[in-house]
C-alpha cells in the first residue's frame, strides 16, 4: 500500500489472529512496493496480484492515477502484472517468472 504521510510504496506484510491485534511479519518483501493490488489466500498461500508503483492516489483516487502517471515520469506503463505467493508472509516467490 501507500504511506499516505511520505507518499512511499509499501512492501511490507502484516498480520493478525484476531482482526484487532496486528503484527509485521516483514518491514520488505522482495516484491515491489504498491498500491491498487489485490491480496487472497488461497492453497495455503499468500498471493499479491499486480497493481500500480506510479500515481497519486489522493487526487480523484484510482481514475486519475494514470493522467498523474503521464506527468510524474511522460509514461503510463507503471502497472504491475506480477503474482507474488508466500506460506507465511516472510519469504516470497515470484509466481510469475
């Protein structure tokens, strides 16, 4: 995700037990920091799928990610279409390679 206080793409993993008490399992997982992804568990793993390294999601949200894409770098080609699966949240495999 994003830290909202220094605009920095995240990669780091967090869990709970209970849904109120939240521990980190890694402040860096070997994949790239993001926003917009999509997280399941499924077969027993973790799964991080794709999103986006580029944009402002605090101006108009999502729909204008790629317009703030264009200015930051003169490209739109920041989208992620990687797949990252993990046992435990610590160690990660690049599904897609």
């Amino acid at each position: 995700g994003l830290d909202g206080n220094s605009d920095v793409y995240m990669n780091d993993v967090w869990y709970t037990k209970d849904g109120v008490d939240w521990s980190e399992a890694t402040t860096h997982a070997q994949w790239e920091g993001r926003w917009l992804h999509r997280s399941v568990f499924y077969r027993d793993n973790i799964w991080v799928v794709a999103g986006q390294n580029c944009g402002d999601p605090d101006v108009w949200g999502q729909y204008r990610a790629v317009e703030a894409c264009v200015k930051a770098n003169g490209k739109s080609g920041s989208f992620l279409r990687d797949v990252w699966a993990s046992p435990d949240g610590v160690s990660w495999k690049d599904a897609t390679a």
